[in-house]
C-alpha cells in the first residue's frame, strides 16, 4: 500500500505531480535504454552475454538483456522515489497542498471572458504589425531619398 502523508489534502495536485514526473523518469529509462543498444560499444560485451538477441520474452516480443533489465531498475527505483517525495515527504506535500488550496480559491474567467480578451490581443497585434511594416517602408523610403540626394 502506498505511504500517503496527509492522503485527503491536495491529492489532485499531488498526482498530477507524481504522474507527470513518472512520465518523464519512464522518458529516461527509454532514452537510457536506446542508449545503451545504440551507441554504449564500450559495454557492448556486457550488455549482450546472450548473444546480441538476448532472451526474448514470448508475450511482448522484447529481448531480455542487461539493457532492458538496467532500464527497468531505472524506472521502477526512480517511480519509488518519487512516490516517496511527492506523496509521502511532509515537506514537498505541504506545498503541494497549499498550491492546491491556493488554485482552488482563483476566479477562472469565463468562456466570453477568455474569447474578448483573445480578440482584444489578436486585433492589438494584428494593429501593431501594420504599423510595423507601414514604419518600416517609411524609413526605407527616407533611407532611399537620401541615398539618391547624397
């Protein structure tokens, strides 16, 4: 069973933490893993003792090598690990508490809201790239004016 502190508090917010970290240590353990059956030659004796095959697990298709079973501690140690530092760490679950606490109390715009103000900032861009081009052109007829005089 999974250590919880305070498990009834922010645990939106501590999930989403947890899972987007796993996400990214899974990343890892996928990068690691391309890493040592592409480019690691200096390890290419150790990683392969079963041939460059390995043993092949029937349901999955995978080769059973050094590589694969490196990657798989990566990945399993490094979830428990942030299992014990999102989750249960009184320290960075407080915080994740008081975020949660903290976003629950904002005023989220409405629909209608979110749709003027995007209008307003497309049609102040669209303004100041007219204004841009127009001031550019300008300065590069003063710049050619000047250039045929001198």
């Amino acid at each position: 069973m999974l250590n919880v502190y305070k498990p009834d508090q922010g645990m939106l917010t501590r999930w989403i933490a947890f899972w987007s970290v796993t996400a990214l240590v899974v990343w890892g353990g996928l990068a690691l893993y391309d890493w040592l059956v592409g480019t690691a030659d200096f390890a290419r004796t150790l990683l392969f003792e079963a041939g460059p095959e390995g043993s092949v697990i029937p349901v999955i298709e995978q080769r059973m090598n050094v590589a694969f079973l490196c990657c798989w501690v990566v990945v399993i140690g490094g979830t428990l690990v942030v299992q014990r530092m999102l989750l249960a760490n009184p320290r960075n679950s407080e915080f994740l508490i008081t975020t949660d606490e903290e976003v629950r109390k904002v005023t989220w715009p409405t629909w209608k809201d979110s749709y003027n103000s995007a209008l307003v900032v497309l049609v102040f861009v669209a303004i100041l790239a007219v204004f841009l081009v127009l001031s550019d052109r300008l300065v590069e007829f003063i710049f050619n004016m000047t250039m045929k005089i001198a």
